[in-house]
C-alpha cells in the first residue's frame, strides 16, 4: 500500500509541475515578446565584413529606424549593430578582443576592466553561425544572441564605447567602419 501512494505522490508532484509549466508558459512568451525587437525593422545603413589575413571573423550590419546615419549624433540615435559570425570565438576571446579594442580607442585600463565585467556575465562563447546584436535605444544598450536577450546595459558611456569600436573615425578597421556607416571603401 506505501508503493502505491509514494507512486501516486510522486504522479502528483509531476502533474503540479506539469500544470505549472503549461500556466507559466502565455506568462513567459507575453515577457519574451515584451523585449523589443521593433530594431528587426529598422532600415539598413550599411555592412562590412572582418577579414584577419585569410579568416573571415564576422560580417556587420548596421541598423536605424530610418537607415540614416548620422555622424555627429550616432551615440544619441537608436542603433543596432548586428554581427553575424564566420568562427568560433571563446567568451574569453571575446571580451579579450574587446578589451584591445578599448585600448586602441584609449579608454582607461580601470574603466575596460569595469566595463567588461558588466559584459562578462552575459556574454557567451561564439560559434560559427551564432549571431550577436547590440541595440541601443534611449541610451540603455540591449544584448541579443539571435533573437535571445541576454543582457542590458544601463551605463550610456559603455553603450557608446562598445558602439566607438566599429563607428569612431579612431577605429581600428576603419575600412569595415565605411562599409557599415554606409560609404564606399575608397570613400
């Protein structure tokens, strides 16, 4: 008689799960569509593509809602900068390749080790294929793997400084810079 009610407990406890998983589910749709993706139909500005000697790392795309780029107020507007992976990078890779990003563009060592440790958390390991995308809208930065949120960031000066790598005219690739703000290579 034990073994029937441990195995009528044990049905219970799935079926409450079960239950609880099938109410909980409109509740968890309703909150993954409440992240905005309204960046999916925004206008392209431009793309390009990151090549290191024969590897091709990545190609970019660019995104406003109006496909306009403006130079001197990128950092104000709503952008997505949308990267779409050719390799596998690790996260350590990542957020290392990032971090001499930084320096190039001459941000304190303090404040790159601040920053990537707000990125750190989220950020995941790369595979070939996976897509990353960085939004920005009223100057709060929104991490996306595909179409999975995976982190925000609420500092303005990071958004912009993550932004800085691909858009400043102090870039390191500013071939790759053209092509996403939407001017010919030779330009």
């Amino acid at each position: 008689m034990g073994s029937v009610y441990s195995g009528c407990g044990l049905f219970l406890r799935f079926l409450c799960l079960t239950l609880a998983l099938i109410i909980s589910q409109p509740l968890f749709s309703a909150e993954s569509s409440s992240l905005d993706h309204s960046w999916e139909s925004w206008k392209p500005v431009g793309s390009s593509s990151l090549w290191w000697g024969l590897w091709h790392i990545y190609d970019a795309r660019l995104f406003t809602p109006d496909g306009q780029y403006n130079e001197n107020q990128w950092f104000e507007s709503s952008v997505a900068l949308v990267i779409d992976y050719k390799r596998n990078i690790k996260k350590k890779s990542l957020l290392s390749a990032t971090d001499d990003q930084w320096r190039h563009l001459n941000y304190s060592k303090a404040l790159r080790r601040h920053w990537l440790a707000i990125l750190s958390p989220f950020w995941p390991d790369i595979k070939k294929g996976d897509q990353l995308v960085f939004v920005i809208e009223d100057e709060k930065g929104k991490f996306y793997f595909g179409h999975q949120f995976i982190g925000q960031v609420d500092d303005p000066a990071l958004s912009r400084a993550f932004l800085e790598i691909w858009l400043s005219e102090n870039t390191a690739y500013p071939k790759l810079r053209k092509g996403l703000i939407g001017l010919a290579a030779d330009d």
